[in-house]
C-alpha cells in the first residue's frame, strides 16, 4: 500500500457558482429555505476539511497547481468546445448570476477559471505520478469532469478531468492506462472519449441509469464494450439501485481486477466519486464508509501489482456534504491500508441480498468475445 498521497488542491476550484436549487427551474416558490445546488462549493470544503484535520493527516502532502491552458485542455477536448466554454462562461458573468446550460448543470462567471483549475490538477497529478516524485495523487477538485465528452458538456460536468490526466499519462510514455470510475453515475463522456481506442481501458460501475438527455446518449450498458480498435476496451457494470458494499466488492473483485490484469496498465486513473453512498441526493447505491474503504484497498492493490502502485485520483461525484466527506476519507484510508477508527454515523441500510449477480454476469457475458477480463472470465 501506498505511504503517502499528494493531494493537489486550487482555490479557483470554489468559485464556480452552481446557483440554489435542486430543478432546473432554480429555488422553489413553495420553499422558505432554498436548497443548495448538489454541486456546491461546501461538499469540497468538507473534504478538504477531513483530509486535513482527520486522521491521515500526517500521509497528505498538500501540494497546488495551476490552471489548465487552452493547449492542454485541446490534449482531449476539441478547440472550438474549449471556446464553447470560455463564452459561455463570459456570458454568464455579464448576467451576473448562474446561466443553465443543459439539465441541471449552470454556469457562472467563474466557471472558467475554477474549470481550469480542475483541469490543471488533474494534470499535475498525472504530471507528479508520472514523474516518479510519488505514486499516488489525488486532484481534490470541481466541477466534476466525467460527464464532459471531447465537445460535449453535461451532468455538471465541462472538462474531463480524469479523461485528461489519462491522456497525459500516454503524452508521457505510459503505453496503456486504464480508468476505474465509481462515480454513482455512467461516465459517459469518458465513454465517449476513449470507446475506439485500445490504449486507455474504460471502466465504469455505476446504477443503472440509462441515458438521461442529449449529451447522454449512452446507455452504459454491458453490450456499450467499444468499437473498432476500443472493441472490449469499454466496460459497464450496470448495477441495480441498492447494492450497497457487497454488490460493489463483487463488481470489483469479479470484473474490474480481472480486467485490470488482462489490460496491464501502467498507471491507474481513479475517478473518485462518493454519490454512491447510502446518504446522498443523486445516488442509491446504499455503499457505506467501509465500502468506500474496500474500493480504496482493492485499487491501490491492483496498482502495487500491476503499475508499480502509479495511481492517480480525481475528485468526481458526491453531494451529501458531510457524509461524503466522510467516504473520501475511507477512501484514502483504504488506499494507504490505514484504519481510521471513526464510526460510520449512518450504517443501517442493509445490501440487497445477492441483487448484483444478474449485473455482474451480464458485464461478463458482454465481454467474453474479447477477452477482457483475462483467459479466466
């Protein structure tokens, strides 16, 4: 297990301002106390808080960054998209409040900085694993990024920010990397990004959602394995709603390490979202402060056996502002192969029995023709 872990963190990354209001139509009429947009700038406080002040302090090396230029962000972006962006955002500063964009996703003045600054500490954490400087790295970062696609913006998301440190790993040498995402949601726009290439392995386990809107055309599906030369290099564990821990070790240990030592990356890209948890707004996946440990243990392992422990962590999903503070903590504990020793204040909800079989066999099934999962799947 890894001894320490560079966290990379901006201030820019604060100020994109995602308005009040869980609909699209912003705050509701009938409420006295407008609710929060999910995406707000008070869940990364509160990671950053817990990291800090918890107990793995003493193995974070807090490190900054800086933003993300034109140049880098057209390493897997298109140009006139990236442009997209930088107007809308100077639109929305001229109005003078959040401007709604697509679905539930805003922009604001600041976005362009604070995507930026995501970006940018993404890519210096790829840059720090890459160099050999340490093996682990965590961009502690918003807005997310795996919804994002080459030209597309969606569910919060404006630049792919573990897309990105991916293709900066490959920039650098790695000659195959794979990303593992357990955000809540289907990483469609990594999906999207990377589904006709062999040299980045996609993985997504997620509930299954199906597509939600224009620039979420996919499925995320178990047959959604790629396409031509990316043929069985995109894998979806569409799990059903309630999971919780079990479900999730099942989907970790019978399909993603599999496929991870078929595939042999040289580095790991986590796309670390907590929206999974049993007490989140977007998600139902039930999985509690030791399930998050559990995916932390399992990956870091992978990556000491396959990549020589290179693994990189980009901050995605996860809107229960406390809670979710709490299972990036686990996370990173299970990462180093610490306890933490806190009690898990909300683990009640029981797992669904053995609800993740069907999923799982489906994912398997998918892939059989193309050997992904290895000679023993």
């Amino acid at each position: 297990m890894a001894e320490e872990v560079h966290v990379f963190w901006h201030d820019a990354c604060l100020r994109h301002d995602t308005g009040a209001g869980v609909f699209d139509g912003g705050p509701s009429p009938l409420m006295s106390i407008p609710e929060l947009h999910p995406e707000n700038a008070e869940r990364l406080l509160n990671m950053r808080g817990a990291l800090a002040r918890g107990p793995l302090a003493d193995a974070l090396h807090w490190r900054s960054s800086e933003l993300a230029t034109q140049e880098e962000l057209a390493t897997w972006h298109e140009p006139a998209y990236i442009e997209e962006v930088c107007e809308l955002s100077g639109r929305a500063g001229a109005a003078g409040a959040p401007v709604h964009v697509l679905g539930q996703t805003y922009v604001s003045g600041t976005t362009w900085e604070s995507a930026r600054a995501a970006a940018g500490a993404a890519l210096a954490a790829a840059d720090t694993v890459m160099s050999g400087e340490t093996r682990v790295a965590y961009a502690l970062i918003r807005p997310p990024g795996h919804h994002a696609g080459p030209a597309s913006v969606d569910g919060y998301c404006f630049f792919n920010n573990s897309a990105l440190a991916a293709q900066r790993a490959r920039d650098r040498g790695a000659a195959r990397v794979a990303i593992v995402d357990w955000d809540v949601h289907h990483g469609n726009g990594t999906q999207s990004g990377f589904s006709a290439r062999a040299d980045v392995l996609t993985i997504s386990l997620h509930m299954d959602h199906r597509a939600w809107g224009r620039n979420h055309r996919e499925d995320g599906i178990p047959d959604e394995v790629g396409e031509g030369e990316g043929a069985g290099f995109n894998v979806n564990v569409a799990l059903p709603y309630g999971v919780g821990d079990r479900g999730y070790a099942a989907a970790f240990d019978q399909v993603v390490l599999p496929a991870l030592r078929a595939f042999a990356p040289e580095l790991i890209v986590g796309a670390c979202g907590q929206d999974a948890s049993q007490f989140d707004p977007n998600g139902r996946q039930c999985l509690t402060m030791a399930g998050f440990h559990a995916i932390g243990e399992r990956l870091a392992g992978a990556a000491a056996e396959l990549c020589d422990g290179r693994l990189v962590l980009c901050q995605e999903g996860g809107y229960g502002r406390t809670y979710s503070a709490l299972c990036a903590l686990e996370t990173l504990a299970g990462i180093l192969g610490r306890a933490t020793g806190l009690q898990d204040p909300l683990a009640f909800l029981p797992d669904e029995g053995d609800a993740h079989r069907v999923a799982i066999e489906a994912t398997r099934a998918a892939l059989a023709p193309y050997g992904t999962l290895g000679s023993g799947a």
